[in-house]
C-alpha cells in the first residue's frame, strides 16, 4: 500500500524522539527498551494487546538521535540483564533505569561542555 510506505518513509527521516523502558505486570522480571517519536502513543498501541491495559512507562527521555540513543541503551541495559530477548530485557525496571542514567551521565561527563536542552525529560546518551 503506497500511502503506508510514505507515512513510514516520512517516519524514518525523524530523527529525534525518545528512548523508553515500558513494563508490564504479566511479566515483572522484564522490560522492554525501545523508541518513538512519541511514547504516550507508543505505551497506548501495547494496551491493545493487554486485556487489562497495564502497560506502564517507567522512564523516557529525548534525545536527538533516537536511533543511536536506543543502541546505547541496549548495550548497557544489556550488560546487567540475566537474558535478552530482542529488546526485551530480564532486568528490573529501576536497574534498567539506572543503567540508562548512569551511562548517559557518564557519556556527559565524558564530553566537555555538553548542554543537555532545557525539555529533556531525562538525560541523553
């Protein structure tokens, strides 16, 4: 269908968005890190595949590069986590989100002068 390989073409060419850990209840020892333009949307198309509408967003944050931001995530979420399972992480939320802070911290500190932009709900990596 063309005017879905247009919207997603346009899609693609956004860079900027946000990374997000999402949980659900049905699944406690795990957390999904992912990305999207728009994470409210995001959290509300996995409510449809719950019957109880549990999905919860834990932690976001903007970056510029979402892409690259979510890679970064996965790497360090991926090293504290006991199994993975594409971007399914068996990992606690506050350990997934601490690994996420603690890495973009230390990406800051690691560059000299980088500003974070005042509507960052989180910090970039």
């Amino acid at each position: 269908m063309q005017i879905g390989r247009d919207v997603y073409r346009q899609y693609s060419k956004v860079k900027s968005g946000y990374v997000y850990v999402i949980t659900n209840p049905a699944w406690p020892e795990w957390v999904k890190v992912g990305m999207a333009i728009d994470v409210d949307d995001r959290c509300t198309g996995y409510q449809t595949s719950s019957p109880f509408r549990d999905y919860e967003v834990q932690y976001s944050f903007y970056s510029r590069d979402r892409r690259k931001a979510e890679r970064k995530a996965h790497r360090y979420v991926g090293k504290q986590s006991l199994e993975r399972k594409g971007e399914w992480f068996r990992i606690s939320a506050p350990v997934a989100v601490s690994c996420i802070i603690n890495a973009s911290v230390n990406l800051m500190l690691a560059v000299p002068n980088r500003k974070t932009p005042p509507y960052v709900e989180g910090v970039e990596l």
